[in-house]
C-alpha cells in the first residue's frame, strides 16, 4: 500500500496569504506561540513542512475568525 504526503508549501505563498487576509507577522507569531522572526523564517524559506504550514493556517483561520466574529470550525 502506497502513502502519500503532502508537499512542502513554498514560504512566500504563506506569507502572501497572511497579508492579503490582513494579519501582521506579530499577531500571527503570537497566535502561535513562537517568535516573529522565526514565523519570518518560514515565510521566506523555500519550503515549510506541511505541519507547520497546517499549524500556520489554522491560528491564521483564527485570528481572521475572532476579527469578524465568525465561528471557528
């Protein structure tokens, strides 16, 4: 039986969708628990695993869900 995983996301594409939706590396850095210029790391890194992407985009889905008063899923 064959596994797949997923692939690597390239850093800029994360950091493109945290400025479009409007959230500073600071509030997300903070959401995270790590510090900003670790989160500036991964955003300029080639590829970030697709853990820590996953972990990126949930607190990034959370930050935007407070501000708007949506429901987190």
């Amino acid at each position: 039986m064959s596994e797949t995983f997923p692939s690597p996301i390239p850093g800029p594409d994360l950091a493109a969708l945290r400025r479009e939706m409007g959230v500073t590396q600071l509030a997300l850095a903070t959401r995270m628990g790590v510090h900003r210029i670790t989160l500036n790391g991964w955003e300029r890194a080639h590829t970030v695993d697709p853990l820590r992407a996953a972990r990126y985009r949930r607190a990034l889905r959370e930050i935007v869900d407070e501000a708007t008063g949506a429901t987190v899923a």
